[in-house]
C-alpha cells in the first residue's frame, strides 16, 4: 500500500467523540477549501458505523451547503432516521464552526435476491495501455507548475487514467461533452465492503463535471477560465466491487444552463459489471476579466 492511500484511510477513520457524533480531520485540495470527496466519503462513514454490517450501502444524497475549512475539524452527527426489516436509513450533518456545510441521507439494504439487468460496458482500451494521471500532468508545458504539484499529491492515492485528454490538457474548442477515465486505489484494501465504497464516493467527485467543461472547450480549474464547486450528489451502488481493483467511470453531461452544469456516470468493473451510477450538478460559471 503506499503512503498516499495510508494517509487517505487515516483521514477517513473518523473519531468518535460520543453516540452518533464523529469528528474528522480535513486538509487541503486542489481549490482552497475542503475536497468534496472528502466530505462525502467521511459523512458515509459516520453513517455506515452506525449499521448493522450485513447492511450494505445502497445509496447516497447529498447537498454541498458551504465551502469547508481545510485547517479546521469536521463534526458529523448521525440521525437514525429508521431500522426496517430490509432497508435503513441515516441522515448525516457536517459541521464546522457551528454551521452545516453538508448534509447526506444514505440507505442501507440486506442481500436480496431479484431480478437482474444492465445497460452494456461502453467500450474502452485497456488501463494498462494509458498514462498515469501524474504522466499526463507532467506532459502539459502550459499548466502551472505549482498546480501541477497541488493536482499530484491530491490524487497520490489512486491511479487515475483519462482514456482520452483531459479538460486541461487540450481546451478552446468545444468537444463532445463525454469522459472516460479508469481509477483504482494505490494499493490493496482490506474486504469490508463499506470502505470500497467510501473510496468509490471520494473518487466520483473528482472528474464528474469535466463532461461539462469538454462541450464549452473549458480547460477547468487546473487553468482558471472556469469558477465551480459541487452542489448535491447521489451515487446508487448496485453491485459489489472492490475499489482497489480496475473500475472505468464514464461521464457526461447532457445539460448546463443558469450557471450550474450536470454530470452523469456509469462506474463499470473490469468484467462488465455495472456497479455504480452517479449524477452530480455543480456551480460553473466563467469568470469575468
């Protein structure tokens, strides 16, 4: 395992201070203010540990309500909305400095047999045959050295390959608003399910509105011609997967307007295996001279 993906799951493993009440560490990302990722994934494991674990995770909703401080602890309190026979739920509220910065329901579910279908896997080449994220970011003369260095070390922790290129490796024309990128965790991870999860919830927030930057010819936030954060997220895991292991995330965004633009994905295993679906709208705006 390496160290990135050790300081991750320290991050993640969340104190308990008191019945339904956890607190996290924070720190900085990309943008000045606490990765969404970060924050999503922490809230489902403060809901998570509250859960029977023959329960796992089915599905998440979430609001972004405020920028998170980076230098400061997050609170999460957990509310037991309901224990049913097949299905439970939790509501989970992030706090810092007195105020809710975000909010997730999450629904847990038993094993049930049932019936079964999926869209196909889209095809796309092997991940083995693409360059790292870091490879790629390295490669871009025109991107700032000291974002280049801020993008490396936040996502030291997993492998994450573009099949073709970024937002910011190649922008000012506008281009079908459709991305694929093969993720997986730098290293193995234990078997509990939850924590294959959480990855997959940390992971999503980090490529999901490049669709939206591909068809308006943006180079993103790595460039600056765009300003954005997320504003709700729901995730719906429909299959086990593990994260350490090939997962291809393809995105695209059929809509922007009004400031905001909307991603949605499909997570797919190595073998075809349609496990997880996202959609996520977010702030984009252009930034005026």
């Amino acid at each position: 395992m390496s160290q990135a993906l050790q300081d991750l799951l320290d991050l993640l493993d969340l104190e308990q201070i008191e019945e339904n009440i956890f607190r996290g560490r924070s720190r900085s990302a990309v943008v000045p203010r606490v990765f969404g990722g970060q924050v999503a994934a922490q809230a489902l494991v403060a809901a998570g540990r509250t859960v029977p674990e023959d329960r796992p995770a089915h599905s998440l909703h979430a609001y972004f309500l405020r920028p998170g401080d980076p230098g400061a602890p997050i609170v999460y309190t957990v509310d037991r909305i309901r224990d049913g026979r097949s299905f439970t739920t939790r509501r989970v509220v992030a706090v810092q400095h007195g105020k809710p910065i975000f909010h997730l329901s999450a629904s847990f579910q038993t094993h049930e047999e049932g019936l079964d279908h999926q869209a196909p896997m889209p095809p796309a080449p092997d991940p083995a045959a693409l360059p790292t994220s870091e490879e790629r970011l390295r490669g871009y003369a025109h991107l700032d050295p000291v974002v280049v260095e801020r993008f490396v070390e936040a996502r030291a922790a997993v492998d994450l390959r573009y099949v073709d290129e970024p937002p910011f490796g190649r922008y000012g024309e506008p281009r079908e608003p459709h991305s694929q990128v093969w993720f997986r965790t730098n290293g193995k991870l234990a078997d509990d399910p939850l924590l294959h999860v959480v990855l997959a919830t940390y992971v999503s927030d980090m490529t999901l509105l490049d669709s939206v930057l591909l068809a308006h010819g943006r180079g993103g936030w790595a460039v600056g011609d765009v300003v954005g954060a997320s504003l709700d997220h729901a995730m719906w895991f429909h299959r086990p997967f593990r994260a350490d292991e090939w997962l291809l995330y393809d995105q695209h965004s059929p809509t922007a307007h009004g400031g905001r633009g909307l991603g949605q994905a499909r997570i797919y295993t190595q073998d075809g295996q349609l496990a997880v679906s996202v959609i996520q709208e977010g702030v984009v705006r252009v930034p005026h001279d």
